[in-house]
C-alpha cells in the first residue's frame, strides 16, 4: 500500500517516506508462529479420531481467529500508517479502512523534539514531536525509525523551505535601493 502520488502538488516532491519502526511487527510473527506451533503439536500430539480431531479444528480455529486478531490487524495498521515528509509539508496518513490524513506545511513547524527510551535506542528508534501553529498544535510519531536522523532532516527542511521563501539581505538591500530611486524620481519637479 505505497503513498499515493496524486496527494503532491506539482512543484513538491518525497525527501522521506516512513512506516513505524519494524518492531511494531514482532508481535504478529510471534502470534503466527505461536499458533502454527500450537495447531503442529495438536497434530501430533492428539489422537486421530472424533475427540482427538475436534480438538484439533477447536485449536486450529482459535490459532486462526488469534493470528488474524492480533497477527494480520496489526501489520495492516503498520502497513497503512504512513509518514511523508516532503520538500512543502510533512503528512501523516493512517488507517486501515477508514483514513484520518494530517498535512503540517513546513512553514507552521515552530518546534520539534525526539524522545527515546532505551530500549529504543537499543533498536533504532523513537518518538518525534512537531508543534505546529494551529488549532491541533502537536503531532506525536510513535516508532520513528532513525529518529534522530529523521529530526535532523526535518531541521534542514524546514531551514530550507524558510530560505527558499524569506528574502535575503542583499536583495532587502536591493528591494530598499529600487525603492528609495523610485522615489527620487517622483520628487522632482516635472519641467
């Protein structure tokens, strides 16, 4: 389940494009593999006729119902959580089979931090921060792999979309020159 493409603006394109850390998916192999091991040594262990292979479906069917509830539901939740950063904006896109998007432009991030925990450290990832001017103010990124290059990144992009729309001195200095002709010019008297 990519990112769709059609959510970019013609001049914006992808810096970075993330799903939360691999970690988020121990659990489900854990589950599946908990459950064929349960539905093998049913197998093997119970005997073959009625008592012994209605135990063995009651146990295959729990595995199943186990392997999707907690196996198969959260690898889609981890599959369609997505988080864009791109050169205008940074998106947050999750859900399964509704979808809930948020669009922070680079331009209303006033702040960001990153917080990990040891294990965290440990296994390369964490929790990023951005305050955002508006009415929903933070945004919490749980499982952020690499986070600290993630943040330095997005440091840099909000640095650079900052230049790429703020004037620089000379050309204040070169605005203010054009101005202060334009002026002289309307002060003197028309002969």
């Amino acid at each position: 389940m990519a990112f769709p493409e059609d959510v970019l603006t013609e001049d914006e394109h992808v810096v970075l494009h993330l799903h939360p850390h691999w970690k988020a998916l121990i659990r489900p192999i854990l589950v599946l593999v908990l459950a064929v091991a349960a539905v093998v040594a049913g197998w093997v262990l119970l005997p073959e006729g009625g008592g012994g292979t209605i135990a063995l479906y009651v146990i295959a069917a729990l595995g199943l119902a186990l392997v999707l509830w907690l196996g198969l539901w959260p690898f889609l939740i981890w599959r369609t959580t997505h988080y864009l950063f791109t050169n205008e904006r940074v998106l947050l896109q999750e859900g399964v089979f509704s979808r809930n998007r948020r669009d922070l432009p680079l331009t209303r991030i006033n702040d960001h931090s990153m917080h990990q925990k040891f294990v965290e450290r440990l296994l390369g990832c964490g929790t990023l921060t951005i305050e955002s001017a508006g009415e929903r103010g933070q945004s919490v990124l749980s499982d952020v792999p690499h986070v600290d290059k993630v943040q330095t990144k997005l440091y840099e992009l909000v640095e650079a979309h900052h230049d790429k729309h703020s004037l620089g001195d000379d050309e204040m200095r070169e605005i203010l020159a054009d101005m202060t002709e334009g002026k002289s010019l309307r002060d003197q008297p028309n002969n």
